[in-house]
C-alpha cells in the first residue's frame, strides 16, 4: 500500500535527489524513496546504538529482517547494547533452567 505525502524541500535536499535520479537512471520519485530508506536504516542504527530501541524494533522501523539489522549493525560499528549484567542473569538462567 502507498501513501502519498507531500513535503516542502530545501534546494539541498531537492539536488541530492536529482543528483540520485540521474546517477542510479531512476525517478526522483524512486530516488525519494531509495534515499528515505537509507535514512531510515540510519536511524535505527542510531536508535538501537543509543539503546532507545531493541533489535527486533529497529529491524521493523527499517523493514529488513534481524539478522539484515544484525549486519547493518556490524557494518556501522555496532557490536551490540547488551550490558554485562543482563548477559550474566541470562548465563545463570541458562544454568538454572538446565539443571
């Protein structure tokens, strides 16, 4: 399903999208959306880095799957948000559970 928006764009904005539309022979409406799920993707990066968000959250806001977020993740740095405690209560219910 499409939803049609319209937006005010800075001449900044507006030549970065023909420059895009011309590099990859596209639209500018293609190119709108290429560079709209860029910038998504590079949100959810920031939000799960800042640990406002978790995996599965940022994967839904970037419409990739996980282990997609997981790369992604990887690709910019990101080894993960998990502190030690939260590893070590999982550790001991692993033991506990297993006993």
């Amino acid at each position: 399903m499409s939803i049609i928006k319209t937006i005010r764009l800075s001449e900044d904005l507006a030549r970065a999208i023909l420059h895009r539309a011309r590099l990859e022979n596209v639209d500018e409406s293609t190119a709108i959306r290429q560079l709209l799920a860029i910038g998504v993707k590079d949100y959810a990066v920031k939000l799960y880095r800042e640990g406002k968000t978790s995996l599965t959250e940022a994967a839904n806001l970037a419409d990739i799957t996980v282990r997609e977020m997981i790369d992604l993740l990887l690709d910019h740095g990101v080894k993960g948000n998990i502190r030690t405690d939260q590893q070590k209560k999982a550790i001991d219910f692993i033991i506990k559970t297993a006993t």
